[in-house]
C-alpha cells in the first residue's frame, strides 16, 4: 500500500502500532494539553472570556503507512 498512498492518522494511539502495516500517525501531548487546561481554568477563574494561548510540542511517528515522497513531475487534477 504505501507504494501507492500513504495514510497518517493522528493521536498515535496503541492500535496503530498493531494494525498492519503500522500506521504513522501524530503524537499529541494529551497529558499536557489537560495540564494546561486546568492551569487555565485555575487562573481565569469565572472569567471565560480569556484569549490566553498554549503551544504544546507535537510528533510526527513515521511508520510502515507512509511511502517515499513521488519523485518527477507533481500530479495534477483536472475539473
């Protein structure tokens, strides 16, 4: 399959490891992202109205889904 199309998912879950082939995917900091979240609520009290913003660091797991990049001359869809 990924000679043809690559497929990513997302969350990096534990079945992604299991399925075959292996699915890339993206690793998300979840336990980071609630950390945050409730330092947020903890800081803003009643006040809902924050415009406050978090970056949290996320990671590209490359695994058997995901083929080499084509190589020539790009692809293009007609209407």
């Amino acid at each position: 399959m990924p000679e043809e199309i690559s497929i990513v998912g997302i969350d990096d879950i534990s079945l992604s490891r299991l399925t075959r082939p292996k699915l890339t995917t993206v690793a998300n900091p979840t336990g980071a992202a609630g950390r945050a979240a409730v330092d947020m609520l903890l800081q803003h009290g009643d006040d809902r109205r924050t415009t406050a913003q978090v970056t949290l660091q996320t990671e590209l797991v490359i695994r058997d889904s995901t083929g080499p990049a084509p190589t020539g001359k790009p692809h293009t869809v007609k209407e």
